[in-house]
C-alpha cells in the first residue's frame, strides 16, 4: 500500500533530482559563457593569423604615423616631391608633412628600397612594429616582381600565422611592395624579422622589378626564410591573395594551409583552437614548426648575396 511517507520519499527524490538538473544547467551556463569570454577574447588574434598577411592596401601609399596616404605621383629621388592625396586634395608630401608639424628631414635622409611581399606591406604591421617611433614616414610603392613568386615557408610565426617568403618561379609575375626604410627603420625591421633565425637579408641581383612603365629596376633588398618555401612533395604553396601571372606553384589561403598543415600533423582540435594553441604554446609552436619543417624545398634562385643573417 502507498503511504503518505512513500509519497513524501518520491517528491524528495523528485526534489533532489529537480535540484541537480538545476545545478547542473547553471554549470553548464556558466561554462557556456567562459567559453564566450574566451573565444570574444581571443577572436581577433585567432582572425589575424587566419587573414595574413593582414590588410594590404592595393595601391602605392606613405604611411604617417599610422595613416595611410595614398600617392598620386612618387619621387624615389626627392620623396618629399612625392604628390599624395590628403584626403581632399594632391599634395607634395612635404607641404602635408609641414602642415602635420614633421620636420622635413623625415624624408631627406638616405632610404633602402626593401621588398614587401607579406604583412610589411600592410599599414596594420607598420603601425605595430613602430608604434614606439616618432615622425613614422614610410613609402609604401606597390611593384610588379617578375620570375618570382611569393610563397609561405614552413614554420609558425609567434600570431600563429604560417609567414611568406620568395621562391624563383620562371615565367611568373607577381604583385609586391617596395618600402622605402631609413637606417633606423632598417636596424628595426631586422629586429622584428628575426634576421638570422627565421630570415637572412639579402639582394636579389639581376632581376626585373617594375615600378611603374619607365622604372625598373635590377636589384632589390629583401628578406629570405631560412626554411625556404612551404612543399608538400608535389608543388610548393603559393600564397592565394598574392595576384600573379603565369603562377604555376599551388595556391591557398593561410586558412586553408593552416588546415591542411593541422590534419597532416593529425591533429584533431578545431583550427580555430590548435591556431590559439600555438599563439600560447611557444614550446608546442617550435615543435610543430620542428614537424613540418621537412615540408620544405630550398630557395631556387642562384643570383643572390646576403647582406645580413
């Protein structure tokens, strides 16, 4: 016979019950919104090392303390000549630099055309790498590389991005930048290439770089990954947001290279995860980077000198 005291048993269970199924959604919530607050927190690096190489804007500019200018007309020999658009209207660079306070002598002291072909064409990068620097002017002119093309190379960077470098490509023209650095932004960029360890600095000789129709030139400063260019056994990897002609290597994102490096590694974690990993791993990053590393095909191109390792 059910008594009154079965009953009271029952609805306790029920209660006791009732009890853990609410504390266990709340749980579930609050695990639910740390991982929100993680992912929000994170989100933006993980979106940075899936868009490398950043922001690059697709047309010749000077970069000014972290505004972008774009150049009408560029003077490589009196680059304070150089006619800039100001926003309203073309300007010489020196009549917008007078009207921003920056001494004129910004522009007048000796600069090194260095190739951009990643993140150092982009005004993001710039603005990162000397964000401690005052009276920032850098030209950024975009240039047509011709027998080249840009790569990515086999290891991963501190952001968790795959990097790019150069690889001969006979036939292929490809889309670069060339900034225009003085001695202290040069010494600077080294610093932040990691010349030495990740990339030596070199010049490319005997090669054809256009500018514009009436200038090309023949040599060009640039820095070469050391852990030449990304090679599956079949093709080397071209970078797919680098406009070429004639490409004949593979091309990809860094998404997808991202992903396919993830699954050729066996890794079973989301890419969005295993890409946070390696931002937070430095250790985990440089064995991974040791794992792919055989991934890799040397630089092709004989006509070279290093001017810094």
């Amino acid at each position: 016979m059910f008594t009154f005291n079965d009953l009271k048993r029952v609805l306790s269970l029920r209660m006791i019950n009732l009890y853990f199924i609410l504390m266990n959604n709340k749980i579930m919530i609050y695990i639910k919104e740390v991982t929100k607050m993680i992912t929000q927190n994170d989100k933006q690096k993980i979106e940075e090392a899936k868009g490398y190489p950043l922001n690059v804007p697709e047309y010749s500019y000077i970069f000014i303390n972290k505004e972008v200018y774009k150049v009408t007309e560029f003077n490589r020999i009196e680059i304070g000549e150089s006619i800039i658009n100001d926003g309203t209207n073309d300007v010489s660079l020196y009549a917008l630099l007078r009207k921003k306070g920056i001494l004129l002598e910004s522009v007048k002291t000796p600069r090194t055309p260095v190739l951009a072909y990643g993140a150092n064409a982009s005004d993001i990068q710039l603005s990162g790498k000397y964000k401690n620097f005052d009276d920032v002017v850098i030209p950024v002119i975009r240039a047509r590389l011709v027998d080249f093309d840009i790569v990515f190379t086999p290891y991963f960077c501190h952001d968790g991005s795959i990097p790019a470098t150069i690889q001969y490509s006979p036939g292929t023209e490809c889309e670069v930048a060339i900034t225009y650095l003085t001695e202290e932004q040069l010494i600077h960029m080294h610093k932040t290439e990691s010349v030495g360890t990740d990339y030596n600095y070199i010049k490319l000789l005997n090669i054809k770089v256009e500018l514009d129709d009436s200038i090309i030139d023949k040599e060009v400063f640039c820095y070469n990954s050391l852990h030449g260019s990304f090679y599956t056994g079949d093709n080397q990897i071209a970078m797919k947001c680098i406009k070429a002609k004639n490409r004949i290597f593979q091309s990809m994102s860094e998404e997808e290279l991202l992903n396919m490096v993830k699954n050729k590694l066996g890794i079973k974690k989301t890419l969005d995860t295993f890409i946070l990993d390696n931002i937070n791993n430095d250790l985990l990053r440089k064995k991974l980077s040791n794992e792919i590393a055989d991934m890799s095909k040397a630089f092709q191109y004989n006509n070279w000198v290093i001017i810094g390792e």
